[in-house]
C-alpha cells in the first residue's frame, strides 16, 4: 500500500472529504520543535503503479505545522494551524506564490488542532497552546468568538457532527468540554482523566458518544448525557495516546495512535475491544485519519516521517 | 491545477448522514438555522467589536445548485470573468471574504486593480469585510493590525489607495502579509544558530550575574572585616583612654609567666635559654637533669 516520505516530522494527515484520493500532511521541521513546516497535498494513484502515492503540491511555512483540516465548503481550500500561532488558509486553485490565501494570526501560542465545521461548512474552530479555543468564518478576517475557560493548553477540538453548533475540546487541564457556540460558556465539563488529554472526536452516529485519548494510555468512551463513568475504557497502548478518531463508516469503531509508535482499532461496545494493531511507525504516530469516501482506507503519519495510507486488515508495509 | 467542479456543491454526503441517530435526544439545544456568524451574532455571544455589519451579506452569499446558501468560493467571482487570467482568483477574494458594503462599492475598481497586483485587492477584500463600510475606518484595523501609517487618512480616495497598496506590499506589511509567504524559510542551521545564540546569551546573562553577585558577596565581606577591625582598634583605643583617665596602668609584662622559684620558664623564646647558647655548661652531677631547670637537687 502507499507509502510516503515527507521531509519532516509527521505531525497530521486528513483525507479530503471531496476526493477519495486525496490527502494533506501536516509536518514539522526536528520533531516540531523548531524550525520550519511544510503542507503536503498528496494524491493516490487509483490503479496499481510504481508510485501509488505522488504529492500534487507542498506548501513551506516558516513554523512547524500541527494541524491541517480540509474545508468543507469547498474541495481546494484547507486550513492549517501553525506553530507561530496563525491559522492560514491554502487555496489549491490559486497559483502557489498566492498562498497561504490568507493568514489569521490571532492565537498567542502554537495552534495545536483545527477542524472544520461538517454540519454548517462555514466555520470552522481552533485550538491553542494559550488555552484558547477561537471560532472562525470565512467571511470574516478575524475570529468570530474566543472561549476562554480551559486552564492549560487547548489540545485536540473537535465538532459534533450531527449539531452545527456543538463542538467539545480537550485539554491539559484533564478536563474535555462540550460548547454551543450560541452560549457564553461551556456547556458540560467532563473531568475525564487523571492525565492530560490529547485528543477527543465525536462519534459519528451518536451524537452523544464522545471518545477521549489521554496521557493515562487509556482511550475512553463517554456519553454526554450521564459522564460521571465512561462507557468504555479501551486500554492497550503503551505510552500516551496521541490521537483517536471515530470511524466514519462504523458506530462502534474507534481509531487510536499513540507514543507507543502503534495504531490501534477499537470496537468500544464488545469485551476484546482491540481489534487491530498495526506496529508501521518506527517513531511516535501522531497523525491517523479515516476516509469518509472509502470503507476501511486508513492514514497515518508520525515523527518517522513517514505516511502510509492502508485499508483495514492489510499490512501497511506491504507493496 | 486539478479539477474543481465538485467543490460548488458541497463534499459528497458523509456516510453517517444516511441513518438516524440512533440513542434517544441529545442534551444540547437544537440546532439553530443561517450561518455561523448570524447564529453567533443573534446568540450576543461575541464580543463587542467582532460583529461585523451584516446589512449586504446577501451580496457576497450566492445561491447554488443546491438551492440553499453557501459561502462564496474564491472561484465564483461575482465582479464577472474579467480578462485578467490567472490573476481572477486573486481578486475574487475581494468579494469572497470582504463582506457587507464594501462589495457593492468597491467591487469594480476592485477588479481593475487586482488584476495588476492580485493580492492587493485581497487585502482590499479584508479591510472591507472589517470595516463594515467604505470611508476612513476601511483600510484601518482589519488588514494592518491597527497600527501604522496605514491606518488613519487612507479611506479618503480608495481606488488610488488600493493601487499604491498593491505596489508597496512588498516591503511594509511585514512577515504577516498572508501573500507574501516567506519564499524560502530559514534552514535548519539558521534555526539552529539562532536558538544556539539564545543559549549562549542567556549563559552570558546567567555568567555575568553570578560574578557579579559574587563580588558583591566580596565587598561585604571584607567591608564585614574591616569594620571588625576598625571597632576593635577603636575600642582598644578608647579602653585606653579610659584607664588612663581612671589612673591606671597595665604592668608591663615583658618577661615571660615566672614558673616555679622565679625562674623564667623555658620556652620558644630563646633569651631564656642564653646560657645554652653561650657555652657548654660544667655538667652537673646529674649529667643534664637540671638544663631544663626544676632541678630536683635543688
């Protein structure tokens, strides 16, 4: 299956939700720790070919990037968050000495997680190392509204995909919380770890099921209705859990990677929840993806600065 | 670039669209209609100043096949298909992103000018979308970040202004210009002396602290001593002073502590043992049981 090597440290990898070919990396130059960033536009070869994976295009950026996140609007536009604390659109219909499109620095610290609005496709909101979460639209030049109530770095953000107005954060605060962008503060605290939590999604048929990876190596499930206990503490990794993604095509079927340098597939609602290991990375994985468009292809980037791009069950490595 | 016709109606639908919710009702609000900004907007949930004029989005939002209103994409260009080229893209932003009034005023010189410098009409676009208007504040606080020469006293002829700003982007917008990505980043090594020029000075900083801190622990120190010594001379000498007054005298102790039958007592000074020096003694009868004096005989 596709293999891709990037330059620099993995950091994020999205499909586009236009095309099932399509893909961005997100990565940063010595781990992300200084020096530059570069966004990558790969493209999948749709038939067998000696390079299954050629890269349409790559943008330089001066930081390290974090975060990528394809619009919804509209199949060129993407929006990446970088470690200078900017989020800067990239148009791939426009010539590449007119890109970043735009650049909306706003965030004091690195913007560490992005994601577009799938419900509404206007808007989309961003998550901050300053403990901030701010809502952007693309009719407007700056953030539409700051919510500022986390006590340490925003981590992972994350819309409910079946509310336009729901989104949940996730923070170092050990705390996940759920906001309405029409009310002032947040909805619900879920003290949801005892460690830090890196990342949160929703789940894609329930729109009350949210799954949480933390730094307890755990990922967990919680309902939003009754959060005192999860509904599944999925244990397995080995180190912290960098980022988990709820499968766009399963109810029950949970993506994870983590500092263990493994990704896993979970089924959170049956007794043996690991379903899959896959052991590709030979550095941290920090970036994982599912295509909406093809059952089962999945992504995944990580400091080994490599991208591979599998289907579910199949050995990555394999060519 | 690649093909771009699908973008105009939206991604295919997500697969999750397709069923229903499956667990009972959600403890969230329901979700309210029109876009993210007029949700917020009616929510009086954002800050005062983040509201921007909404009186003429219905300009910039453009019906679609669908049949319900997206967000303008940079491709649709509502100031027409000009012959500018490759240039379009660059000034649709202008309507794209610059909402409220600015579109409906500014929209044709907005074309001229963005086909020569496309980026500048961008800029044109944003200021627009802030300012809510066309006039003074227009050019101000959106685009420059509220500072510099560019924001005051520009509003006044905004064609011509437009096309000094698309000339000088170059120079004076600085690493923010979002169209003037920086062409070829600092190298590793770059970065690397950089921040290696940080640690050095914060050493050089932390160096020069601790030397002269312990300097001044010096200074203390032997200003502590010398003041030692000084109280004590002074009190010597007051002591003095004060015996003499009470018609005191010390005895004048020259000669070493007498030891037992007055003799002086050996010791380190040797003008107590000249007679050791001077010659050999007659030995006594106890051969030299008496040299060091105490002599048992005696």
């Amino acid at each position: 299956m596709p293999v891709f090597k990037t330059p620099f440290n993995g950091y994020s990898v999205k499909f586009s939700p236009f095309y099932e070919h399509r893909l961005a990396v997100a990565t940063s130059q010595n781990f992300g720790i200084l020096g530059n960033g570069r966004l990558h536009i790969l493209d999948l070869s749709p038939t067998p070919s000696p390079t299954p994976i050629s890269e349409l295009t790559f943008f330089d950026t001066a930081d390290g990037i974090y975060d990528v996140a394809w619009s919804e609007s509209h199949d060129n536009l993407l929006v990446a968050a970088v470690a200078d604390g900017s989020l800067k659109l990239y148009d791939l219909s426009l010539p590449p000495q007119q890109n970043p499109s735009r650049s909306l620095p706003e965030h004091t610290r690195e913007v560490h997680s992005v994601d577009w609005n799938p419900t509404r496709r206007d808007s989309f909101i961003s998550g901050s190392w300053d403990d901030t979460i701010k809502l952007w639209t693309v009719d407007r030049p700056t953030s539409v509204r700051t919510f500022k109530e986390h006590a340490y770095c925003v981590y992972s953000v994350a819309w409910n995909p079946r509310h336009a107005d729901v989104f949940a954060s996730a923070s170092g605060d050990c705390t996940v919380r759920v906001w309405d962008v029409r009310e002032p503060g947040s909805t619900m605290i879920i003290p949801g770890h005892e460690h830090e939590i890196l990342s949160c999604d929703w789940n894609k048929y329930d729109e009350c099921l949210l799954a949480t990876g933390s730094v307890d190596k755990t990922v967990r499930v919680w309902d939003v209705r009754s959060y005192r206990t999860p509904i599944a503490v999925l244990a397995g990794h080995g180190y912290a859990v960098r980022k988990v993604k709820c499968s766009p095509h399963h109810r029950n079927m949970v993506m994870s990677c983590s500092y263990d340098m493994t990704v896993c597939m979970w089924d959170f609602m049956v007794e043996d929840a690991l379903i899959g290991k896959y052991d590709q990375h030979t550095e941290f994985a920090v970036g994982i993806d599912m295509s909406v468009l093809v059952e089962g292809l999945l992504a995944s980037t990580g400091w080994d600065e490599m991208v591979y791009v599998w289907q579910h069950g199949t050995d990555p490595r394999a060519t | 670039m690649a093909t771009t016709t699908q973008g105009a109606s939206g991604p295919p639908p997500k697969p999750w669209e397709r069923s229903g919710s499956s667990s009972g009702p959600a403890p969230f609000r329901p979700p309210s209609a029109g876009t993210t900004s007029d949700v917020v907007e009616a929510s009086g949930t954002a800050k005062p100043g983040e509201i921007v004029s909404t009186s003429d989005r219905n300009n910039t939002v453009n019906t679609n096949a669908v049949g319900r209103p997206l967000p303008t994409r940079p491709w649709e260009n509502n100031i027409g298909n000009s012959s500018y080229g490759g240039y379009n893209s660059g000034m649709t932003y202008n309507s794209g992103y610059g909402s409220g009034m600015y579109n409906s005023i500014g929209g044709g010189y907005g074309g001229m000018s963005g086909g020569m410098y496309g980026s500048s009409m961008y800029r044109g676009g944003i200021g627009g979308g802030i300012g809510g208007g066309y006039g003074g504040g227009l050019y101000g606080s959106g685009m420059y970040g509220g500072g510099g020469m560019y924001n005051s006293g520009l509003g006044g002829s905004m064609g011509g202004y437009g096309t000094g700003m698309g000339m000088g982007m170059g120079g004076p917008f600085g690493p923010q210009d979002p169209n003037n990505p920086p062409p070829s980043p600092p190298g590793f090594w770059i970065s690397f002396l950089r921040v290696m020029e940080g640690v050095v000075n914060f050493f050089g900083r932390i160096s020069l602290l601790v030397d002269q801190n312990t300097q001044a622990v010096h200074f203390f120190m032997s200003a502590l001593l010398q003041l030692f010594d000084r109280g004590g001379m002074l009190y010597g000498e007051l002591a003095r002073f004060v015996f003499r007054i009470l018609g005191l005298r010390r005895k004048s102790n020259k000669i070493g502590p007498a030891g037992p039958n007055g003799l002086p007592l050996p010791g380190p000074d040797m003008q107590n043992d000249q007679r050791l020096l001077e010659g050999p003694k007659s030995a006594p009868a106890g051969a030299w049981d008496n040299v060091w004096g105490n002599d048992a005989r005696r």
